[in-house]
C-alpha cells in the first residue's frame, strides 16, 4: 500500500475498555496509521462511522449496549468498509456469526497488536485493489495473452486451465511485469489476509501454474524466482 494512502487511511477502534483501545492505537501508530477514531459503544460506532466514513473498523463483539454483530448488521445498512471482529469467544459459531453478519475477519482475544496491524493493511489492500481495479483490457507477455474480464488465458493458440487462484496470481503478477513481487505481498493481495506462514501455498499455486504455463516447470522462462525476494513475470523474447 502507497506510503500516503496508509497514513491517510482511516481507522475507527470500537471497544468499552480504554487499554484495549489504547493498545490498538499504539500498534497501528508504530506501522504507521495515524488516522484513528476510538469509540467506546455500539450506537455511537454506527453514528460515527455515517459521519466520518472510516476505511476500516476493528469492532469488539461485547458492547455495552449493543454487541458488535448488531453494530455490523447496522453499518452494514449504509456502508462496505472492512470490519475486523475482536471476540473473547473462540466458539467457531461466533465465527461464523460474525462473517455471516458482514465481517471481514475474526480474531480472538488474547491477541498480538501487531498482527492486528497487519491483518490491517491486510484489509485496506484488499479493500484499495478492490476500489481501482485493473482496466478491462487484455494482457499480453511473450505468447501469453491474458483476458482479465473473461477470466481467460492463452499461450498462443492454447487454452490454458487455470483455478480461480491461478488466474488471479497470473493476472496480478502481469499487472507488475517485471517487478519483483514478494510471496507475502502476493499472499495479501490475492487471499486478503495476514500473510504469515504464507511461503508454502503460495509455492504450490506457483508450481501448479508453472505446470500449465511452461514449456519446462523446472527451468521456468515466465514467472521467475527471485532467490529471497520472490518472483516476476517476465517476457522470455525481451532483452
């Protein structure tokens, strides 16, 4: 995310407990957020965000007067910001309530801030790719051409099968032609989550596309390996 939008980015904080709410400005602050909006009930959380209109909200599940998936169900009436639930419930029906009612994510306390922060970032990318996404135009590198409205690849007169997850990493890395693209950058902006622990999916979508893609996965001339930083998609016939 662009330095700029991350500093501009606003964040609304709803809990009752003050140590909480402080905690999560600190970390935020520490990754740079310094927009943030701390709010200590669930009525004044739907009135605050009608009127501020943050990008993202973190919103506790015990409220004191309302809880947090009456608050959701109620921002949910006028707006589609990412809400990330804070529960003391680790229940998997709580879960599953909370993404039922619109939530983004679900996370239990005792929590680490920083992953709260990241899961963050997380969010608003996903958020941000999401709000400006890619001109319907098609791709093309070497004999590849890819159909990003027609969710379609061809390496030249070849169809190519791709999962869902394929396409959207092939797409993504075209769209960054030649950029090095870190597997956790890759993993937060395709599944839109805290890319820990990330490095093993995102080799297997690698192979499995290299498989389809290559003339030989085991000397790709398409998506490259940046030993330690990640990959690229490259055009083969350029010098």
């Amino acid at each position: 995310m662009d330095i700029v939008m991350q500093r501009k980015s606003k964040i609304m904080i709803v809990d009752d407990e003050p140590d909480i709410l402080s905690l999560l400005e600190k970390a935020l602050n520490l990754e740079g957020y310094g927009n943030i909006i701390k709010v200590a009930s669930g009525q004044l959380a739907v009135d605050t965000c009608k009127e501020t209109r943050p990008d993202i909200i973190i919103l506790d599940v015990m409220l004191p007067d309302m809880d947090g998936y009456e608050v959701c169900k109620k921002i949910r009436e006028f707006s589609i910001c990412p809400i990330l639930f804070l529960s003391s419930k680790n229940d998997e029906l709580d879960k599953i309530l909370g993404l039922a009612v619109g939530g983004d994510d679900y996370v239990t306390k005792p929590f680490s801030p920083k992953e709260i922060a990241y899961r963050v970032k997380a969010q608003l990318r996903r958020a941000q790719y999401k709000q400006n996404p890619p001109q319907h135009f098609v791709l093309q590198i070497g004999e590849v051409k890819i159909d990003p409205e027609g969710c379609r690849v061809m390496k030249g007169n070849e169809s190519l099968e791709l999962t869902a997850r394929e396409f959207e990493i092939l797409q993504y890395l075209a769209e960054n032609k030649g950029r090095v693209i870190s597997r956790e950058r890759l993993y937060e902006t395709i599944w839109g989550e805290d890319s820990f622990g990330c490095d093993n999916t995102i080799m297997v979508h690698i192979r499995h596309l290299r498989e389809k893609l290559e003339d030989n996965p085991a000397a790709p001339k398409y998506i490259v390996t940046m030993k330690g930083l990640g990959y690229k998609l490259v055009n083969p016939y350029e010098k």
